[in-house]
C-alpha cells in the first residue's frame, strides 16, 4: 500500500533510531536532560525566538500559546477551518477560556482588513474583547498552502497596532519556510510565539517545539507541567528531533517536488486537481466533481493500492508526500489513482 494519508505516517528511520538509542539523557522536568536542552537551544534559534520549551504534540504548544497570551472570556480570531478551530477539541474554551471568532479565510490566509472588522475592543457589556490571533503556516486543511511574506507582514502588523497578542501555529513552518525561501526565524519572529511539530514531515516519532521570549516559556514550562506534559529521560525521543534538524529539512524539498509531480499527472489523465493550492507537499483531489462521494473515492482508490484521506474542504481528499515515500512509490500513485477514479472522469 502506498500511503498518502499524512505526512504523520512517517516512521523513524534507521539513522534517527541509532540517534535515539545513543542518546545523552538527563531529568526533562529538572531540565538535567542535555539533549532535550540542545534541542531547545536549537530551536529556540531556528523559530526566531529567546527560548524554546520541548513538547509531546504540538496541539499541546497551541494550547499552551493560547493560555499565555489570550485573557480568559475574550476572543481569538482564526481561520475558520484551522487546525485550532476543527481538530483541537475546543481546547481554547476548555483551557484558555477563549471564544473562538472563526473567519472565512482565501487558502488559508485572512486579511488585515478582516481583523479590523471582528475587532472587539472594550466597553461593551455584550460581546467578548478580542486578545489573539492565531495564524496557520502552512494550513493544513486549505491544502498545506503557504503564506506569503508581505502578506503576513501586513496581517501581523495590522493586529501589533490593534494590541493583540500573535500565535502561529507553525506545524508545518519549515515547508513553508522552504518552499517560500524565507528562514523560518523570519517567519516565527513576527509573532509572540510559534509551535513546531517534528512529527509530521521532519519524520520523528512524537514531539514539538514552543518557542518565543523567555518570560513566556517560563509560564509555558508551567503550563505544560499543569498539562501532564513534563517528562524524564526524554532525550531518548529529543535525539529524533535533533537528528530531524540536522538533515531532514532541506530535503522538504523532495517532498514539495513529489507533489507537484503527482499533482500535475492527475490532472493530465483528466482528475480534478486544485493544481493552485499545491504549493508544499499536498495534493487536493475534488471527489466531488467526479460524482463521488468522499467515503466511496477512498475506498476506490484504496482498493487500487492507494491511501489517501478526507479533508475538511466538504467533497475534497488529500494525498501528502513524505519521506518514507520514493520516485517510485509516486509514479505508482501517478497511475493507479487515475486507473481507480477514471471511470468517473466526464461520467
């Protein structure tokens, strides 16, 4: 089976294993771990940042960002189908005591223009004065698109002169940070503070990073030993992420060209394929076009030796390229995918 689900299906590779099992390990709550401290001095750096705290998940780290920086009974403003707002339980209510303002992104991005208007200041006794906004790069569900610079200049200085409080929810920042030739320090540095996931394209078993000033990592450290979040002789599993660092970065690049590849063969054999919205390692496929529905397209597709998934784009499926996956593996989907769905094509 080729499995295009997620970049979240990687498995640690036998030079990561080797990393993790030669580990240096320590206390991780009493900081004694010197891998866990390396991979947070490293990162701290590489997003821009004064300090870095190591993490289980990154949904933790946004958690966590949004408890620190939001005011409980306020408002943060985020697209509406980010991660945030669709796949985190309502954790900004249940932890932070945040209402979330979902607004209607273009791939992923809101405007300057859009926060000014769900702007609530105080002095009303109705609505809940606005705190944080969370921004998403790359966003997951608009199809792993990436934003651009200025534009994310702008947004971010429009919510600086409002006086709010800035999250990225940086899952996927070094795709973005690749495929739009911007170090991620000049992206993360834009905002109050940045999550980083490690297990999704950078390849490690578990883990993330939180990073912004040192006065709010020393309440994130707090935070994430209220969660159940403090560990022991993590290095064992920060080794990955340090040994992630040191070489599965630049080779994104691979990933981002694999896409692209399979994209455009789906759409040459005739496949609906938003060939816009491929700008990192995803692929969107519009099962609905086809007449399909979402349920029956993968079960079609899986049938033929694929695995792909559904999105939160109603009628849309996606296939995420990694780095378990080879030249091969690609033009295997390139054709089997169109031989699976091509019945469907102009039916």
């Amino acid at each position: 089976m080729i499995d295009l689900r997620s970049d979240t299906k990687t498995k640690p590779s036998q030079a990561m294993r080797e990393a993790m099992a030669n580990a240096d390990v320590g206390d991780e709550q009493d900081r004694e771990d010197p891998t866990v401290l390396e991979l947070e001095r490293r990162g701290a750096e590489l997003l821009g940042h004064d300090e870095a705290v190591y993490l289980p998940t990154a949904t933790m780290g946004n958690q966590i960002a949004l408890l620190i920086l939001g005011e409980r009974a306020t408002e943060v403003v985020v697209e509406d189908t980010a991660h945030i707002v669709v796949s985190e339980l309502g954790g900004a209510a249940a932890h932070a005591g945040l209402q979330v303002h979902g607004v209607r992104g273009d791939r992923g991005r809101i405007s300057s223009e859009q926060i000014r208007e769900t702007m609530h200041e105080d002095g009303s006794f109705h609505t809940p004065r606005t705190s944080v906004v969370a921004l998403e790069n790359t966003h997951n569900n608009a199809g792993g698109t990436v934003w651009p610079l200025d534009e994310l200049r702008e947004v971010t200085a429009t919510a600086r002169e409002l006086g709010l409080k800035l999250h990225l929810d940086g899952a996927r920042l070094m795709n973005a940070a690749i495929a739009s030739n911007v170090a991620a320090a000049e992206l993360g540095s834009l905002f109050d503070t940045v999550t980083l996931c490690l297990s999704k394209g950078l390849g490690c078993p578990l883990g993330a990073l939180i990073a912004g000033s040192s006065e709010l990592m020393h309440r994130a450290r707090m935070e994430k030993h209220r969660m159940g979040g403090a560990m022991r002789q993590a290095g064992i599993v920060a080794a990955a992420g340090v040994y992630a660092l040191d070489h599965n970065v630049e080779r994104l690049a691979e990933d981002h060209a694999r896409a692209r590849r399979l994209g455009d063969a789906w759409a040459e054999q005739g496949l609906p394929v938003d060939l816009e919205r491929v700008q990192t390692n995803f692929v969107h496929l519009e099962a609905s076009a086809l007449g399909l529905g979402e349920w029956e397209a993968v079960g079609l597709v899986r049938d033929a030796g694929v695995a792909i998934s559904r999105t939160m784009r109603p009628g849309f499926l996606r296939a995420v390229t990694h780095l378990d996956l080879t030249d091969d593996d690609i033009d295997r989907a390139a054709e089997l995918v169109p031989q699976a769905l091509g019945a469907y094509v102009d039916a």
